[in-house]
C-alpha cells in the first residue's frame, strides 16, 4: 500500500466526491476530517498511528490494522492528534444493489478491529488501489460482493431500519439538489415546493433519511464548500464574509456556528492585505 501514499489537503468538497459510480481506494497521510457524510459506503481503516472516529454519534478510537465501516447517510468525523497514515475504500451505490437485495434489512457491522482478520480485507482493498480505477463494472460489482462476503464471514451482519425506496430515492435527489443548489435560498419550504410535497412531510422523510435536521445539512454543505474556496489561492484576497455569503449564508453568526461544527480544530485563512 506504500505505493500510493500521499499527503492530502483533506480539504475536498464532499458532493464532487459522492456519485454513484465512485470507486476508488487511497492510502496517505491524515490530520483529520471534519464531520460529513455521503450515501457511498465507506471502508476506513488504519496503517499507523490511531484516530479517534465517529460514526453517528458511536465513537471508538482506532489503531493499526483497525477499520471502520461507514454505511449510507451515517454522519462521520476522524479526530487526529498529529499525523496518522490511513487508507480508505469508496463504494458508489452502484455497485451495491446486489448487497442491498440479498440483505435488505442489514447492513455491515461499524467497527471491524480484529486485526488477524483484517488482514484479509485489507489485502483486497490494496487491489482496487492498484487496479488505477480499470476495471469493468462487472468486475467492480463482483469485487464488492466478495469484499462484502469476506467482511459478513468475519464479523457477520447487523439489522437495519428498512427504508422504502421512494425514500431512498428522494433522499438521494434531495441531497443531490442541495449539493448543486448551496448557493441559492434553500430553505424547508423552497426544497419541498421543489419536490412536489408539503414541507411537514418532506422534513420528516428526509431528516430520517439523511440522519439530522435539514438546515443543519445544507448549511454543513455551504461551509464545506465556503472552506475550500477560502484555501483557494485565487481567493487570498477575498474577505470570509463575501465567500459566506457567496456560498448562501445569510448571516456570519450560522457561518461561524457551522464552522464551529465541522471545523472546529482548524483555523480560518486570513485575507491577504492590500
């Protein structure tokens, strides 16, 4: 896995990373990542050092040879004092659906710590990072299901709250259109008049789904994308305030307590003076 170590910015917008198709396993050097979440299954696992990791509000503190196991809309963090080296495995949901069918009410269990059968899982995952992102989708859909299958045979399944697919499929929509929207006036009565539905039931369809209040998602969008402009050098000189309000923030108190939130252990760029 050495091969494809790298120092990342960890500073990557989280929507241009969550489609359908992504398929993609690395390996670097971590300080950290905020709290996000995505609908791709994520495989997070530790190669040196330990990294204290929240899985919907579940936290554990992983070490060497340690992984987690993120599922679909579950909120996650990674707290790092220092430096950690960290491999991680995105699964698009297109190469889920075969999982999803033979286990509809399951899913795969969050903390994965036994390291003797890890080493297994790891091995496969090391082939995905090789493979340069070639493979066909009828390959990459079979690599998942015996990577499923190898994880079920160590650690077997736990239960989930089924959901039905109108509601997968709204919850995915709505996430999409947030993303692609962020900068605009979302709010819980311009989303729901988009979607056809009254606001009361389009915020208790999606705040289940996604796992939080929807204001609190979509300004966690809005200031994951406000952070990486700010670390953008074409904008050294921008103030905080215009790439706020720039990314739909209405006011700095809801930027400041959105940055809080998901930022807390990092500090803001300032300006460059004239």
């Amino acid at each position: 896995m050495s091969g494809n170590k790298k120092e990342n910015t960890e500073l990557q917008y989280e929507a241009e990373r969550d489609y359908v198709k992504r398929f993609i396993a690395e390996q670097y050097v971590s300080r950290g990542y905020y709290i996000h979440f995505h609908r791709n299954i994520e495989i997070y696992g530790v190669v040196k050092g330990e990294v204290y990791v929240t899985i919907a509000g579940e936290s554990c503190t992983l070490k060497e040879g340690q992984i987690a196991v993120i599922n679909g809309f579950e909120s996650h963090s990674y707290e790092i004092d220092g430096e950690a080296e960290i491999f991680y495995f995105h699964v698009g949901t297109d190469y889920v659906r075969d999982f999803k069918q033979l286990y509809p009410n399951r899913k795969l269990p969050r903390w994965l710590l036994e390291r003797k059968q890890n080493a297994t899982i790891i091995s496969q995952i090391k082939k995905v990072m090789a493979s340069g992102g070639k493979w066909s989708d009828l390959k990459k859909t079979g690599f998942v299901c015996s990577l499923f299958a190898d994880i079920i045979d160590f650690y077997g399944l736990i239960s989930s709250v089924p959901a039905t697919e109108s509601d997968n499929d709204l919850v995915s929509q709505a996430v999409q259109y947030i993303y692609e929207h962020y900068a605009e006036d979302l709010t819980l009565e311009t989303l729901s008049r988009h979607f056809f539905m009254s606001p009361k039931v389009f915020s208790r369809r999606i705040s289940k789904g996604i796992n939080c209040d929807l204001r609190i998602f979509v300004n966690d969008v809005r200031i994951q994308k406000a952070v990486q402009l700010l670390h953008m050098p074409e904008n050294k000189a921008r103030s905080v305030a215009d790439v706020a309000f720039s990314c739909g923030f209405n006011n700095m108190v809801t930027f400041y307590r959105s940055y809080k939130r998901n930022f807390c252990y990092k500090k803001l760029p300032k300006p460059e003076a004239d």
